[in-house]
C-alpha cells in the first residue's frame, strides 16, 4: 500500500489535532522510511521480480528490521517515546499516543495488500492477504482511504479544501502510475524513488496545513494565531 497509509494520517488529525500533519505523513510511512535506506545499505533485501502479484513487481523477501510484526510494535514504541519527549504542549502523551497508532497502521494496512512477505518476527512466519493480486479493488481501497481520511480532514480543520483534494488526486494518479505503469529498473532505484516520494509529500503537508494567515498551526510548543 501506498498513498491509502495516508488516509489515516488525516484522520488522525480528528483524535488530535495539535499533531502537525508533516509529522503524521512521516508516521504512516516510517517503516518504509527505514526500508529504503536499509535497503541502499543491504540491511534488508527485495528484487524486482514483474508478476509477482498483478499490481506490485517487488519481491519483498527480506525485511525482518521493519516489516516484521515485532518491528513495526518495536518502532511504534520508539516513535510514542520520541514524540513524548520531543513535544511541549499539553497532552503529549495523547499526541504521542496518536503517533505511534499512526506508525503501526502501517503494518496493519500492509497486511491486507501484501502477498504473504510480512514476517511475524525476524524472518519467519510471513503473512499477508495478497489483495495486490486484484489491482481494481487494492486501487479503489487506496482511494477509498485517502479520500476517506481527507473527507475527514477537512471536516474540521481550517485550511483552503481545494488544494487538499488537488494534492489528493495528484497523489492517486502517482499510486495508479506504481500500478499499472512500468516496473522499477533497480533495487536501489525503487528504494530512492520511495525515500523521495516521503519527503516530498510530508513538505507539500507542511506547506498545505499553513493557515492563510501564516500563522504556525500544531507544531510542538507553539499555538497557531487566534
């Protein structure tokens, strides 16, 4: 899954709103934000292996350190305490709290498109429902998140809507290239792409969430202008 993880990233906004949503956008992408670079580093492993289920060519067999069950429970708790420690308003530990679900829904979500390739710990036990094997309902669930959470988003936050549904539909037809376009050329080039596409979308979050105003809004230990 894709841009479906950052449906949940505008939804959690409702439980908390003080939570920068650059912040969330990194959350729901964390454990792909360690693979890439533990890929270009070795540490964990994938080929491009086209037709290996009908939406994804990439042959996932190895990500004990952040797919595995365990991991994504151990980065979740890493993720609670850092948030915690790092924020200075009031209710962190809710804010953490809404940070470190965030970070676990990954593997959750994950889980339902993912051939069996998520280990349960280490490298053993894999599961996954596979749903990428059926490209039309896995890109419906995608839009169904993204625009589901945005829904949800702008329901409440005080932001201009259009530039959100733009970004929105700009991020669907990136998930519909990744699915029906052509395969990645490398490894390292699938991981590249991946760690380019987090931090361009986690600053177009930051720059969207802005008030016209200019003011600062959720950003820890600082209050947007009222």
């Amino acid at each position: 899954m894709f841009v479906g993880h950052y449906g949940v990233s505008f939804a959690a906004k409702r439980f908390d709103t003080s939570v920068p949503l650059w912040v969330l956008f990194l959350a729901v992408q964390l454990l792909d934000v360690l693979w890439a670079p533990f890929i270009l580093l070795g540490i964990e492993k994938l080929r491009i292996v086209p037709g290996i289920t009908a939406s994804n060519p990439l042959d996932l067999y190895y990500m004990p350190y952040t797919h595995s069950l365990v991991a994504a429970l151990l980065w979740s708790a890493i993720a609670f305490v850092g948030y915690r420690a790092l924020s200075r308003h009031r209710g962190g530990e809710r804010a953490a709290l809404v940070v470190a679900v965030a970070v676990f829904s990954h593997w959750i979500l994950d889980f339902i498109v993912h051939r069996p390739d998520l280990p349960i710990y280490g490298n053993t036990m894999k599961v996954g429902l596979g749903l990428w094997d059926h490209p039309v309902i896995a890109f419906a669930l995608e839009s169904a998140l993204l625009f589901g959470g945005i829904w949800l988003y702008l329901a409440r936050a005080e932001v201009r809507r259009v530039p959100f549904v733009v970004f929105g539909a700009v991020m669907l037809g990136i998930q519909a290239y990744i699915f029906f376009g052509p395969p990645p050329v490398s490894d390292t080039a699938a991981a590249w792409t991946a760690l380019a596409a987090y931090g361009l979308f986690a600053l177009v979050a930051a720059r969207l969430e802005r008030r016209p105003s200019g003011a600062a809004a959720g950003i820890p230990g600082q209050r947007a202008a009222t």
